[in-house]
C-alpha cells in the first residue's frame, strides 16, 4: 500500500458514482464473493454485534476500520438504526460502492487514508469512537505496522470501548490441523466454483469493466498492485499486543476453523 492524496471525508456520492450505478447490485456481488471464502461470514457480524450490544449499547459511535464497500456499517446500521460510522479505507473503487450505497445518509461519512499513514487518525470527524471494528482487512499488513496501527487505534477508542478484529489469525503450533482445515476449505470452495462463484481476480475483472467503477479499479490497483497478504499472527499474538497498546482485556469471542474474531476493551 502506497500513501495517497488521503484529505477526502465525504457523506454523499460524487456525481461520477451518483448515476449508472446499481449500488445495491455491487454490494451483494462483493457479499457473494466474500461468502466464497468464507461461508461463515454473517456469524462473525452477528458475534461481533452482539458485543458492540453488550459493551457499549445500541447508539455507538463506531469506525469501521479498513471498511470497504461498508460491509460492518450496512450490518449495524440495520441493527442499530441509532448507530453513526466513520468509514476509512484507501481503496477507490470499494469507498465508490460505500459513497454510493449510502449517499444521503447523515448516520455515515467516509475517509479516503492510508492506514499505514501515522496521521490517518487526524483526518477522522471525531476524536474518540465507543467502537472500532474491522473484518478480513488487516491480514494485509506485517507484524510490526499492525501492532502500530494497533497503538492508534488504543488511542481513539474511549475509555470502556471496543475495538474488534475478525481476520485470518494462523496457530503455526499446530501444522496438521492447519493443513487439514485448509485442505477441506478449498476443496469446498472448488465444489462451489464449479457453481459459478466468483473468486477475487474475478470479481475485480467485472468492476473493471463497470462504466462507473473502471476509472476507481484502475486506481486501486496503482495504489495496491495485485492482492499480497502481510503476515497472519495467532490470536494469542494479536491479544497481547492489544494489551500492550492500552487495552485492559482482550480475547477471542468467537472463531471458526481458520478465523477468529479478537475483541479488546479499553
């Protein structure tokens, strides 16, 4: 990831994205792509709300980390109609669906930064949130830019806040279950192929094609090239290291056989 032009909060779409554009067509092709990898997906939002529930109410302020298309802000706006996010995320073509969906929504803004940018906290509308969640999007960065993100993140959730991370966490302690579980995952997933899901590759190759979303993909991938994953540490690693940057308690709140969804309170 490249830093960028990172200054832009918005609340509406811009007129590029406003027209010819089914938004709503966008986001549940992107769910269905998703949902390839990860059948399990909407059990990790649901877990994930639950504890926003349970630990700071029903009218959070949240930012959705690394937000995409909005896929989190969607969820808990559904759930929590009292709700506001502040979405962040660098990537032009997904902010372009997220803008759009949600254009006209006062609830919800959106700022183009780059996470590996120190200042990127600076260019959000508020100083501290009662939430942070994120979800499949930090297996990008290496160790040591995670745990520094990690230290700003401490810093912009309120005392008795949340942040959660649903991601790939990797026990390297235990190859045979590794290698079983991903054995039986992928064999699942070519099973489903053969039914026409669309992988990533695939999906980007339709938006590239997208009247609205060709300019925003060819910028994404200046940005980003093709997909690299950074380093996937354990959830025993991403719970320490939360600790260490100001959070009181963190663990595991639900976890699948590859994934896990790690939440700390401040």
């Amino acid at each position: 990831m490249t830093n960028a032009d990172t200054t832009t909060t918005t609340t509406t779409a811009t007129p590029a994205t406003a027209a010819g554009a089914d938004w709503q067509a966008w986001q549940q092709s992107w769910d269905r792509q998703q949902e390839w990898y990860m059948p399990d997906r909407e059990e990790r939002f649901r877990i994930m709300l639950d504890m926003v529930e349970a630990l700071v109410g029903t009218a959070p302020r949240v930012l959705d980390l690394a937000c995409g298309t909005g896929t989190i802000t969607a969820r808990l706006l559904d759930r929590f109609p009292q709700a506001t996010s502040t979405g962040v995320d660098l990537d032009p073509a997904l902010l372009a669906i997220a803008e759009g969906t949600f254009a006209g929504d006062e609830r919800v803004s959106f700022v183009t930064a780059d996470l590996k940018d120190p200042d990127w906290p600076s260019k959000l509308p508020y100083d501290a949130y009662d939430a942070v969640l994120t979800a499949t999007a930090l297996h990008w960065l290496h160790a040591d830019p995670l745990a520094d993100l990690y230290g700003r993140v401490a810093d912009l959730v309120r005392d008795g806040g949340v942040f959660m991370n649903a991601d790939h966490m990797i026990d390297d302690t235990t190859p045979r279950i590794n290698a079983a579980e991903r054995a039986q995952r992928h064999a699942r997933m070519d099973a489903a192929k053969e039914q026409g899901a669309l992988d990533w590759a695939e999906w980007w190759q339709l938006a590239a094609k997208d009247p609205v979303l060709a300019g925003p993909t060819a910028r994404r991938f200046e940005i980003y090239g093709e997909h690299a994953d950074g380093d996937m540490p354990s959830a025993a690693w991403h719970a320490r290291v939360l600790r260490e940057k100001g959070f009181g308690e963190a663990r595991p709140v639900w976890c699948s056989p590859s994934d896990t969804l790690l939440l700390a309170v401040k």
